[in-house]
C-alpha cells in the first residue's frame, strides 16, 4: 500500500561569512573599441557568477552584454573577490562590480554630457545609445494614471526628440581623441558585527534570503521506499540577475536536497571511508529527481547590486525537512536522522504501527 503526504520546510539564510570581513573588490576597463573588461578574483565553479557579473557592469555603463568580457578568478592579475562560498559572490563582487563600472563610465558619461549639451544627471545608456532621458510632463503623468486606474494600460511613451542621443562608442572615441582614459575600480564589505560570544547576539550579515519549499511524496508502507512526485520551491532572490541562472539553481538546489534526504550517507569504519565510490555513495540522477515548480520573490535588497542578493545554499537548505515532514504527513512516522533509507523508514513505520 502507498500513501502520499506533503511538507513545508522554510528558511532564512545571511549572504557572507558569518560576521567577519568579507570584501570583495573589482576593475572595470573601457576599451578603445567600445568594449568592457572586467577584472574580479571571483571564481565561477558552475555557479554562473561570470555571467551574472558580466550583466550587472553591461547594466551599470549602458552597453549590450555580448561587449563585457570578465576576466575571473586569477588573483595574481585581479583584486581578490573572497571565496565562492556562502551564496556572497552575486551580493559582494557584485557590488564591487557596479562601483568600479560607475567610475569607469564617468568620464565617458560626462562627455556625452557635452556633446549634448545637457547635465551629466539627464543622461541615460542602453544596448550601447546614450540618451537623453525622456522626461514626463504632468499632463502625461495624470493620463497614466488614470489610463492604469481606468483601463489597465498604459499610454503610448513619447518619442524621444531627434538629436537627443550618441552612441556610446562614438563618445569613447572622442574621448580618446582628448586623451581621456575610463577605468574604474570599486570594493564592497557589507556592514556586519561580530556575535557577542556571551549571548550570540550581533548583526553578522548584510543581507538574508528567505524560502520555503513544499514537497508532495509517495511512502510504501509495505517495504519503506519514498518517492518524491514534486517539490514547489518559492525564493526571495532580491531583484533576479538572469532568470534562467536563477531558476536552475533552484532546481539542482532542490536535487541535491533530495539525495541529502533520502540517499546521501557518509559512512567510515575505523577511520577508513567505505562509502568512497557513486557506488556506495548514491547521488539522485535524472530518473530520482522530480517535477521542481520554481517560483522567484523579487523583493529587492537595498544594499544588493540593482538590489539582487544571493541564491547559492538556499536552494537545498529546505528541502530535506520539506520531504521529512511530508513523509510524517503520509505514514505518521517522525524520522530523526539523515538519509531516510528505506530500511530505516521501514523500521519506524513497524514499530510505529502506522
């Protein structure tokens, strides 16, 4: 006989080393030829920072992402950007990034700027133009609402007036012709404190994400076998960086916190390690892994780069109690420990009786 149940697991967890300093610093170096080159210590090991970096410095200057090309992970020519650890990279490096990316842009900014003829304050850059930014007359601003309180749409933008924008690489040549330079470099350590040793209490991170996770299982109560059918996933992430990136963080997350749950077991015998193979050491393949509905809360971090903040070890920190607690839902039986193997569900379920 099966039965099925389903369980919550929520979490919260701080971006960074646990109230130490954690800095993180970067370069950014606009070419002669219009492209961007960024130099950060940040090591990208899968985790796709080098992407998500690329974007935030294409974002903060104002040109297509296919022109910003980041040189990763060598200290030995780049600022050290910290370990790639304690989901902090997106939050620290990229923060660092943005700044350096804001002192490289400046001088470019501030020629566009006159050869505008208008403030440094009204322009604005994308995909690789440098406009003028549309201002709104009230008269529009009330059409708008009332538009969006009536109807639901919006009205048409207006057209930005001819003349009113530049190409970027255009102005960086110019400024080369003035013998003008764009380089920028830029650093971030967030405002933490260290833990009172006495009562634990302290600020220890710049940022927390949150999440909760449901997952729905399958118990055979005859020979104690689990099956996961689906997990739902919802994550505060802060403002998303790259949605793909995100939801499959989500997803392996959520796989690696299945093989944690039921499958993962790290067993030694007198100091030898016996589960030393995929052999004896059993991981989830595609064939375990179930339906994962990923769902992104974008509740933007006030001291994140565009607000983003970091989604590394909150993928899988609830899952396991989310498939523990759904198991108790299905067949009554609290397990304690980690993995739940069939032969000790089993066990609980005989000397529980359910």
């Amino acid at each position: 006989m099966k039965k099925r149940g389903i369980g919550i697991g929520c979490m919260m967890y701080g971006c960074g080393n646990t109230g130490l300093p954690n800095p993180a610093g970067a370069f950014v170096d606009i070419m002669d030829d219009g492209t961007v080159r960024v130099l950060t210590g940040c090591a990208d090991i899968g985790q796709g920072s080098t992407t998500a970096l690329a974007q935030i410095a294409a974002q903060e200057i104002g040109v297509p992402f296919e022109d910003v090309i980041v040189l990763a992970g060598d200290t030995g020519k780049s600022p050290d950007a910290g370990a790639s650890s304690a989901s902090r990279q997106t939050y620290i490096s990229g923060n660092a990034v943005q700044r350096a990316a804001r002192e490289a842009k400046a001088n470019i900014y501030a020629m566009a700027s006159d050869m505008l003829g208008v403030p440094v304050e009204a322009l604005e850059g994308e995909n690789g133009i440098i406009r003028v930014r549309q201002q709104k007359s009230a008269q529009l601003l009330d059409c708008q609402e009332t538009c969006q309180g009536s109807l639901g749409v919006n009205p048409a933008p207006q057209s930005d007036p001819k003349g009113t924008s530049v190409s970027f690489k255009e102005v960086v040549a110019k400024c080369r012709m003035n013998g003008i330079m764009s380089i920028g470099s830029g650093w971030f350590n967030p405002a933490t404190t260290g833990l009172d040793p006495a009562t634990g209490a302290g600020d220890p991170y710049g940022c927390y994400a949150f999440a909760t996770q449901v997952a729905e299982v399958e118990v055979d109560v005859e020979t104690g076998e689990v099956r996961v059918i689906q997990i739902v996933a919802a994550h505060d992430v802060g403002q998303i960086i790259n949605p793909l990136q995100c939801e499959g963080q989500i997803e392996g997350g959520c796989g690696m916190g299945l093989g944690y749950a039921l499958m993962e077991e790290f067993i030694t015998d007198k100091g030898k390690v016996r589960t030393d193979s995929f052999n004896t050491y059993t991981i989830p393949t595609a064939m375990d892994v179930p339906l994962i509905h990923a769902m992104v809360v974008e509740d933007k971090e006030a001291t994140g780069p565009f607000g983003a903040k970091g989604l590394g070890e909150p993928a899988l920190i609830p899952t396991a109690a989310a498939i523990a607690n759904a198991i108790y839902d299905a067949v009554g039986v609290r397990v304690r420990s980690l993995p739940i193997s069939a032969e000790k569900l089993l066990t609980q379920i005989k000397e529980g009786g359910a």
